[in-house]
C-alpha cells in the first residue's frame, strides 16, 4: 500500500488507537500507585517497576503528540470520509 494511501486509510484510526492507549496508561499509573500506595513511589523495592511505569508512560504519550491534536485529527478524517447521506 502507498504512504498516501496509509495515510488516508490509517492516519485517523491510529491516532484515536495511541489517544485511547495514552489515556488508559495514565489510568493504570494512577491506580497502581493508589493500590500500592507509598511503596508505589518509592524507586526501590517492592514499588520499582510501578514507579519506572509511572514515571515512564509520560515520556510516550509526549513522543506521539498531544492528546487533543491525535483526536481531532482522528474525528476529522472519519468524518471526511463518512458518506454524505448518513450526515
């Protein structure tokens, strides 16, 4: 398949794929750490792995853009292809 075809195919779906990834990472950061509570913050011990996910997470969703941008574009290009009798 073409790029230009990838993009008009999958440009939309991908970035309403990665807002829905991105917001359910932030969910599942903020709720390890009210479930392990302090050891959740803490960068040893029991508590490691959910602070570097915690901490980590972040860094992704920052490298895919932000979150309103992704679903805009997502909405725009659904509705530029959805068919004029259903609008």
């Amino acid at each position: 398949m073409p790029y230009s075809e990838q993009a008009k195919h999958l440009g939309g779906p991908i970035a309403l794929l990665k807002m829905s990834c991105t917001r359910a990472a932030h969910e599942i950061a903020d709720e390890s750490v009210q479930i392990w509570g302090g050891r959740g913050l803490t960068q040893t011990g029991m508590g490691r792995v959910i602070e570097n996910f915690n901490r980590g997470y972040k860094f992704d969703a920052i490298l895919g853009g932000a979150e309103e941008v992704l679903g805009d574009l997502g909405v725009r290009q659904a509705m530029k292809f959805m068919p004029k009798a259903v609008l």
